[in-house]
C-alpha cells in the first residue's frame, strides 16, 4: 500500500518540483526502495522524498 505526493499543478520549465512518497510492507525483512522515473529522459532518481527539474514544457507520466 503507497501514497505519492505530487504537484498538482502546471510547474514551468526550470522550475524544481517536489515528490514524496510512503509506503508500507507486511514483510518484517523486508526493505522499501523509492524510486522515481520522469518520463523525460534523464537517469531515475532514487529516495522517498526528492526534488526534480523539467528541462522542457511537457506533459509526463512519472512511474
């Protein structure tokens, strides 16, 4: 079960927008990796709480 935080609204190009998410697991061995996927080219980004600029005007799916 997870929640993700997102903007919601329309951010500029070269403007940081902040992420966040939660996120639990039933395992009690288990670890939780965050990981992030903008949709916009550029490596994914690793961590529950991070920031990300958009290079161009667009629109993204973020996985």
């Amino acid at each position: 079960m997870g929640t993700v935080t997102a903007p919601t609204t329309s951010i500029n190009e070269g403007t940081f927008a902040q992420f966040s998410a939660t996120a639990t697991d039933p395992g009690i061995n288990d670890s939780l990796t965050y990981t992030w996927n903008f949709g916009d080219g550029f490596n994914p980004i690793s961590g529950r709480d991070i920031t990300h600029t958009f290079a161009d005007n667009g629109t993204y799916k973020i996985l």
